[in-house]
C-alpha cells in the first residue's frame, strides 16, 4: 500500500511541476530579468503554502463549485490564450512591436484552473499520506516555484541557443496551449457521454493507430524543420 501511496504522491507533485513549466516558459519567453522571474516562483510558492494551511477551513461545497466550474474556465483561457497567441505572432512580424511583457501574463499569471489544480493536488496529498496542510503547501510550492524556474532558464537557453525569436516561439506555444484548453472539455464531454454506451468488442487496428500516429509526428516534425531553415536563413542574411 506504501508503494501505491508514493506513486500517487509521485503523480500529484509530477502534475504539479508541469504546470509549473508552463508558466515558467512563459517567464523564460518574456525577457524577465532574475528579479522579477524570482517574484513570479515566490507567488506560487506562498500561494501553494496559504492552499496547504486553509485546506481545512474550506467548506466542501465550495470545492464542489469549483469542479463544476472546471470545464469552463478551461474553455476561457483558451479562447484568451489564443487570441493573445496570434496578437503576440502578429504585432512581431507586422510592426515589429514586441508585447510579450504583457501577453506572457497569460501563460505565467495563476489563471483559475492552475489555482484549482494547485489547491487539490494540496489535498489529495495531505489526504494520502497524512502530512499537515502546511507541510504540504510548503512542499507543493517548492515543486512549483522550482518547476517555474527551470522551465524559463531552459527556455532563455534554447530561444538564445538556436537564435529564436521569442515573440514568436511565445505567440506559437500559447496557440498550442490555447487550443489544447479548448479541446480539453471536448474530450471529456465525449467520455462521460461513452461512459453511458454498452461497450462493444473490437479488435483494436494497431496498424492503423500507429501509421495515424507516425502521419501526425512527421507533420509536426515538418514543421519544425520549416520554422528552423527559416530561422537560419534569417541570421544568414543578416
């Protein structure tokens, strides 16, 4: 039971740090200077902690509300990532105007749903293995606040590596991100639908899976590529 108890643990806190790198590209795509990316991990640190040390005083009819309102809050920041997404990409390239100190925002800033995520993961885990809430919260807000660094670091590194615009690579991700958030609801809409459908068994087409798969990380691939030769061409003629 110990074993199962630590991979949850282990999952909680690996969820955690991938919503801290999100927000930490978005750091590391801005041109923050040292200081104010350390304000931004010192806010999801304390913010964590205060989680950990209230989760007691919540009321639980709150935190119902709060998985209601789940789905359309993703719905929202998608519709909000992918708007300042293609404004990002677009002021760049059409007026050379760089307004990612203001549109990382949404990428970096605590939005609704890595608040929820933040507040469950600290009681999940203060549920599973006993600890205060405060130990918790403290533990949740390392993760992240670590997680918000090493994701802007590592981005600084790469964008400054391979010479990339970071209003681009900036407005592109959060396209991603954008449309990721809005289809996210879509598939958990159809799952709870094919909850209610008699299973019927099939032979699953792995062929199939795997040539969709491969079709799909070739284009992707293709794209990178593009993006790449372009970018070289770009330093060339420079």
């Amino acid at each position: 039971m110990d074993v199962i108890l630590e991979m949850i643990s282990a999952g909680i806190l690996g969820g955690v740090l991938i919503l801290a790198l999100k927000s930490g590209v978005g750091c590391g795509l801005s041109n923050l200077s040292r200081k104010e990316l350390m304000m931004f991990a010192s806010m999801y640190a304390v913010i964590a902690l205060i989680m950990g040390a209230g989760i007691g005083y919540i009321p639980l009819d709150l935190t119902e509300q709060v998985v209601g309102l789940g789905l359309l809050m993703h719905t929202a920041i998608g519709l909000g990532l992918v708007y300042v997404g293609i404004q990002t990409g677009r002021r760049w390239h059409c007026e050379t105007c760089d307004i990612s100190r203001r549109t990382f925002l949404w990428l970096s800033l605590p939005c609704p749903a890595c608040l929820a995520a933040t507040f469950f993961s600290c009681m999940i885990l203060i549920e599973t293995t006993g600890y205060a809430g405060l130990t918790i919260g403290a533990i949740v807000g390392s993760v992240f606040s670590g997680g918000v660094i090493i994701g802007a670091v590592a981005m600084n590194r790469i964008t400054m590596r391979y010479h990339l615009d970071k209003p681009t690579v900036l407005g592109s991700v959060m396209l991603f991100l954008g449309l990721f958030y809005l289809v996210t609801p879509l598939i958990v809409f159809a799952y709870m639908k094919m909850e209610s459908v008699p299973i019927i068994n099939n032979a699953t087409d792995i062929t199939g899976t795997i040539t969709a798969m491969a079709v799909m990380g070739a284009i992707i691939l293709l794209g990178v590529l593009i993006e790449r030769t372009r970018q070289m061409r770009k330093v060339g003629g420079q």
